[in-house]
C-alpha cells in the first residue's frame, strides 16, 4: 500500500516518486583507504553484520556469475533479487544487473564506484538505473523512494563500518 498522503504534500510527493523513476545516484565520503572500502562493500556474507538494508547477501564474486541478496523494502516487505555481475574492476567499480520476470517487465542495474580521494579517503558512489513496463506502477507506489533511502542507509552504515573496523585495526597494529 502507497504511503498515506495528505493534501499539502500529495504533489510534492508524486513529483518526488517521479522523479526516481529512471534510478538515481548515492554518495559518501569515507574516512578509510580504497583498499578498506573495497574488502568491506565486496565482503557480502558479512552485508548481515552490518548492511541496515541489504540484509543478506550471496554471490560468486565474477564476471557473469550470481549474487543474491534480501532487501528490506520496509511497508513493502522484504524481496530477493537475484542479479548477473556485468563489471568486476578492483578496488574501483563493479556492477550487476537483474530482472523481475522478464527484462521488458523491469531490470534494474546498479553501479558501485570507489574514488581514492587520498591516501585514507575514498568517495563511495552507487548508481542505480531503472528499466520496463512496470517502472511507473513501482515509481507511484513509492518503492523507489523506499529504495533510494536503502541506499542512502547502506552508505551511512558501510562510513561507520569502514571508519570503526579501520580504526581498529589501526589499534591492533600500534
């Protein structure tokens, strides 16, 4: 069920669900080497520690195999999606791409890119594209709005993740 809408905020809104139809883009700036942030975004047995919405995550980390993961969609449940890894360019970018039903109903592809911004900071950037017959029905029940909030959890938790697990190997080390 959409969210409820009052009468001020039903165009702001509509307008906003809209507006994610085609995908969008996230991005965070991490207190860690490249390299750290890699080892943790590809680290996807451990998503379930840490990850507030992939929740649990499978995959044969390889050009053409399968990762499986559980998102948590909120008031619109919790949904696998089984997806093909298209990109693997360490510790830069990969992406994946999958489907639901068929590909003319609704693919979805999504980019994960790793910028060094110096020796101990990295710029993390997801982008997330959007494609089919059923992108306007999900876009007005306000999935991707759900979604593109995921995402922006995902980066938080993957800044504190990264930002704690590198401080305290830094510890063990001294």
């Amino acid at each position: 069920m959409p969210w409820p809408l009052t009468k001020m905020s039903k165009t702001t809104v509509w307008r906003q669900r809209l507006a994610l139809m085609p995908g969008w883009s996230t991005e965070i700036v991490i207190d860690a080497p490249r390299s750290h942030v890699w080892e943790q975004v590809t680290n996807f047995r451990a998503y379930a520690d840490w990850n507030p919405f992939v929740i649990e995550a499978q995959a044969d980390f390889e050009i053409g195999k399968t990762i499986r993961f559980l998102e948590d969609l909120k008031q619109f449940e919790q949904h696998w999606i089984e997806a093909t890894f298209l990109t693997i360019e360490p510790p830069h970018s990969f992406a994946w791409q999958g489907h639901f039903a068929a590909p003319y109903l609704f693919t979805v592809r999504h980019r994960f890119e790793l910028t060094a911004l110096g020796e101990h900071q990295t710029r993390f950037r997801q982008t997330h594209q959007n494609s089919g017959l059923l992108v306007p029905f999900l876009a007005l029940q306000g999935i991707y709005s759900v979604s593109h909030q995921g995402y922006l959890d995902f980066d938080q938790a993957l800044k504190t993740r990264c930002e704690t697990v590198g401080s305290q190997m830094e510890v063990d080390h001294a």
